[in-house]
C-alpha cells in the first residue's frame, strides 16, 4: 500500500467521524478548543484502534482464507462504504450537546466499527508491523484533525455537508475494494 493509498483509506474511514462531528458541533453551542481536542482524541484514538484489533484478528485467520482473501476484502469494503452512502440518505441523527465519557464513547465505537473491518483486510495485504504502525497512526491522527476541524464546522454550517461527506467516505471505500480486487485478478498492471 502506498502513502496515497493509506492517506485515502484514511480520510475516507474518518468520514463518519467528520459527520458525526459536525453534527455534535451543530447541537453544541458555546463550542472551545477543548471540545475540538475531546471530539478529536475520541474519534481519533478509535479509529486508531479499532484498524488494530481487526489486523490482530485477520491475522490469525488470514492463512485459512488466503485463496479468497481479496473476495472478503472487496466484499467488507463494499458493504462499508455502500452503508456509508446509505447512511448519507437516511434521517439525520439526533446529537446531545454533552461531552462526557457517557456520551462521546459510544458516538467514537459507532464510527469506528468500519476501521475494524479495514483492519482485517490490512492483514490480508499481509502488510508488516511498521507498515500497520504507519496505517495506523495515519487513520488516527488524520482522524482526530478531521473530527475537530469538523465539530467546528458543524458549528458555523450546521449539516450542509453531512451527507456529501459520508458518500465520499463510502465511494472511496468501495473503489479501494474494487482495486483490490482487480489486483488480484490481474486487472491492473
């Protein structure tokens, strides 16, 4: 995986985290840099892990599936980002203006259950520790400035660009599916 490729990955994983982030900052008033870095270190830590946990899990099944890992990879991927753009036509979700624990660990589990899925695939890719640590200090670090530059957003615009974001986020998922999946069909050079 290259760096545009990562950086891709990246940005389209922490589109959920961006919308829902813009939503928190339009329920939010009186929104400080506290709320950003709350926001960010939240959606950012677990967009973080969550890539992590499905690497380690992948990892351990990957030599039981590797004759139709990139059919499982194209699959996951698809799903994602085919739910990301659904998601994007569906009712809006209804945000508390609370930034406790109680409140903002569920919102950074919810947006980061897709991360997981990308996870497995990373150990499909059979991508080694440092290539992991990249990836995943990228998708958690890009994360953490898209949610708080998005929580100040939503402050100023409100959901304008909710769904416009969640169907990029799950368009650029689907197209890396169907790259690696053209990949190992020898499709692309």
């Amino acid at each position: 995986m290259n760096t545009f490729e990562l950086i891709t990955i990246a940005v389209a994983l922490s589109m959920d985290a961006f919308a829902v982030s813009m939503c928190k900052g339009l329920s939010s008033g009186g929104l400080k840099i506290k709320h950003m870095l709350i926001t960010g270190l939240y959606f950012g830590g677990f967009q973080a892990l969550m890539p992590s946990i499905g690497y380690v899990l992948g990892s351990r099944f990957s030599r039981l599936i590797t004759n139709f890992d990139h059919w499982i990879a194209f699959v996951l991927l698809c799903i994602i980002g085919i739910n990301m753009i659904k998601e994007a036509f569906g009712a809006a979700e209804e945000l508390n203006d609370s930034f406790s624990f109680k409140v903002m660990l569920p919102l950074a589990i919810a947006t980061s259950i897709d991360a997981l899925a990308v996870g497995v695939n990373f150990a499909f890719l059979e991508l080694d520790l440092a290539g992991i640590a990249v990836a995943v200090i990228s998708i958690g670090i890009i994360t953490f400035f898209l949610s708080a530059i998005g929580i100040r957003i939503g402050g100023i615009f409100g959901l304008k660009y909710k769904a416009k974001a969640e169907i990029f986020g799950g368009a650029v998922l689907i197209i890396m599916g169907c790259k690696i999946l053209a990949e190992h069909l020898g499709l692309l050079g």
